[in-house]
C-alpha cells in the first residue's frame, strides 16, 4: 500500500538491495537508479557540454554551473558559486574540516565522493565496466583509459616527437 510505503522514510526500512555493491534503498526506483552507476548508461546529457549523467537530478544540479550567476561568496577568499553546497564543499579548503570517515581505517576525507573512491580499495568494488571486454575499473578515469586501446585514440602528444 502507498501508506506502508510512505512509513518507509521514518522506519529507515531499506528493503532492495543492489546485488552487485549490497546498498539498500527504501524504494524500488531508487535501486533501478542506482543500477545505473554500475551498467554505466547516463540517459541524461546537458545540451551546453558533453558531460552525461545516470540520474535526471544530476543533470540538473550540473547544468547550474552553466549560469553566470554565482550567488554564494566564500568569505575567506574572492570565489564564488553557484550553489551553497558547492560553497560549503570549498570553505572545507580554508578550515581543513574532512567529515567524511572511512569506517575501515582511518582515513578522513573532506569530499564524500573521494571517500567513495576511497572505499573501493577495501571493498574492491569496481563499477566501471568495458562495453567490450570482460574487464572492469575502479575508477571512471581508469576506463576512459583501458577504452583508447579499443579505439587507438591518443589524446596527448609528445611535443618532443609526433608520438
């Protein structure tokens, strides 16, 4: 019922479970989201660059960074963002402040995407997965790559040679 599914956000209750990290959710399409991450598909692309999301509310939050506007102003420094958690994220360069734990040792890190990339080397977790071989990363950046030996692409250039 809508009722025993609503009591969910008080009971903490997180009946779907992914089966290839074991994060639970309380709700289905939150899992049918978070499976994204791990199949890699971003559906969501901004028309202003060419950075694709696997959530519609990522999309969103990033597209601000494409306005002029820039409301939130760093009191320690002349920087300005365009959205107070984008603030609050940078004032942790001026106070060292790192609330974000590893709960396997104790590594501290001021940005809870680090500290998710972080845990990968304990749980050895690795989302990044090649469309065309059986191989699979830890890190985005690590896949992009292992991808240019499919495609041959070479992206930077010795300026010593034509290598």
């Amino acid at each position: 019922s809508h009722l025993k599914i609503h009591q969910r956000m008080h009971t903490g209750e997180k009946p779907y479970q992914c089966s290839q990290c074991g994060k639970a959710f309380s709700y289905h399409i939150n899992l049918i989201s978070h499976n994204k991450m791990h199949t890699g598909d971003k559906p969501y692309q901004c028309r202003q660059c060419d950075n694709t999301f696997s959530q519609h509310i990522n999309l969103i939050i990033h597209q601000i960074i494409h306005t002029e506007e820039k409301p939130y102003q760093c009191s320690q420094c002349d920087k300005a963002f365009p959205l107070s958690s984008t603030l609050k994220i940078h004032q942790r360069t001026h106070t060292g402040e790192k609330p974000y734990q590893c709960r396997q040792c104790d590594k501290a890190f001021s940005h809870k995407q680090v500290l998710i990339k972080h845990q990968r080397t304990h749980t050895g977790e690795k989302p990044y997965q090649c469309s065309q071989r059986d191989n699979s990363f830890s890190r985005k950046s690590n896949l992009i790559s292992h991808q240019r030996t499919h495609t041959g692409e070479k992206p930077f250039q010795c300026n010593q040679c034509d290598n």
